[in-house]
C-alpha cells in the first residue's frame, strides 16, 4: 500500500499526534479555502485525540466555526445509544467547543439503513456538491482489518457507484453505515489510526500482505488525489519488517 507510515512509542501518543495532526490539518485547510471538512471515526482510538482537542491549548488553535464535521461510519442505533459514534464524538468533543451545530451532519442510525444511507449521500452532495471531497477523513482499522463498516466480504468493498452504503455485517447480526471506498478515497488527507498488539497482525497483512481488500478491507484504502498516513503505535507495528 501506499502512504507515510509513522510509529509512535504508545497509545497515549498516538492519540496526542492525532491531535496535533488535527490542528495542522484544520490551520492547513482553512488558510487554503475557508473551511476544514472533517469526517471523524468511532472507537476508542479518537475518543484518546477527542479528548485532547477539547482541552487547552489545542481547542483555542482551532476556528471551530469554519468546521463542516461527518462520520465515516455509524451503528444503526439513535444518537443516544452508547453504541453511537456520533453521541461518543459529541460528549468527548462536539458539545465541549465552539462549533455550530448545523455544521455537524450525523448519520441518522434511528432511520431504515438503507433510507439512512440514501439521505446521508444526500447531506454530502448538498454540503460539499455533487463530486463532494472531504479535507480529512479519519479512520481506525478492526483486528480483522476492517476500516469504517468495511468489514471482510461485505459489498461495499468493491463499491464504486454510492458514497454512502448501509451493508449487513454477519458477525453482529445487523446493519451499519458506512462511507464507501468511493467516498474516502476521493478525501484530500486520509489518516489511518491503530494502536494496540491486538491490531499488529492486521496491519502487517494491510502492509505487507497479499493486496485482497475483500479478505482486508483497509487495504481498498488509497485517496486518488490525497495523502495517506499511517499512525499507529509500536505494539501494532511490531510485526512489520
């Protein structure tokens, strides 16, 4: 695959240079043309780097007012559900800064899945027009090599035609939404975050591995026009040669 790998000594700083490289991004963007369009991803990965741009000093060295905020994926749950990567990014970062809320645009996990994702494509083209381009998509990658809800054998993977899929996962026995390679792949920055010993198999097949996206979903990742960096932490780069 291709991409800037970059290695940090743990998960802690994992999170603080996902932070930063937020910052940048953000800084980058709206000095070129106005605004940061953002899709943020779920787990436990970006609630670390939420919380720090929350916190002083990175929240006063972003114009969160010039922010658009997406997801890159969603539960089929409402907003409040504990499962919600929306409500987990609005209690760790959203509700705690200065951005108006008709800049964020959440996946409505509540609708029919099909209906949700139809709509989300929808906010897309309205939001950013008919070939719509993100600034920015963050993304973390499953044990499994999962990326976004682009899980081993789901359609979406071959996806060539919808920005927004509403696949059905087997392994949880129930729908999720999710950008399509489509979508990501036209972002101007793509950042894949991992961390932990339980992703270094993963990652080593993503990297190093036999180009299968249907067996590693992560590896349908690659921006047509963009950057994409890798960040992980050494216990997930441990099987790397």
């Amino acid at each position: 695959m291709h991409g800037e790998l970059r290695v940090v000594a743990d998960e802690h700083q994992l999170w603080t240079a996902l932070a930063d490289l937020f910052v940048a991004l953000a800084h980058e963007a709206i000095a070129r043309h106005g605004a940061f369009t953002v899709a943020l991803a779920g787990g436990t990965t970006p609630k670390g780097a939420f919380a720090l741009l929350a916190q002083e000093p990175r929240r006063s060295q972003v114009e969160w007012g010039r922010l658009s905020v997406f997801f890159s994926d969603e539960r089929c749950v409402p907003p409040e559900d504990p499962q919600s990567n929306y409500g987990l990014a609005n209690r760790t970062l959203l509700s705690q800064v200065a951005i108006p809320a008709e800049h964020v645009h959440r996946m409505r996990g509540e609708l029919a899945p099909q209906q949700a994702a139809e709509e989300y494509a929808s906010v897309l083209r309205d939001a950013l027009g008919d070939d719509p381009v993100l600034d920015l998509v963050m993304l973390g990658m499953g044990p499994d090599g999962h990326t976004a809800s682009l899980f081993p054998g789901t359609s979406p993977v071959g996806e060539q035609r919808l920005l927004v899929a509403a696949p059905f996962v087997p392994k949880f026995g129930a729908h999720r939404l999710t950008m399509t390679p489509r979508m990501i792949n036209r972002a101007r920055r793509v950042v894949i975050a991992a961390a932990g010993a339980e992703k270094a198999e993963a990652l080593q097949h993503a990297l190093e591995g036999p180009v299968d996206p249907n067996l590693t979903p992560v590896q349908v990742v690659q921006p047509i026009g963009g950057a994409l960096i890798w960040l992980v932490d050494r216990a997930a780069a441990s099987l790397l040669t």
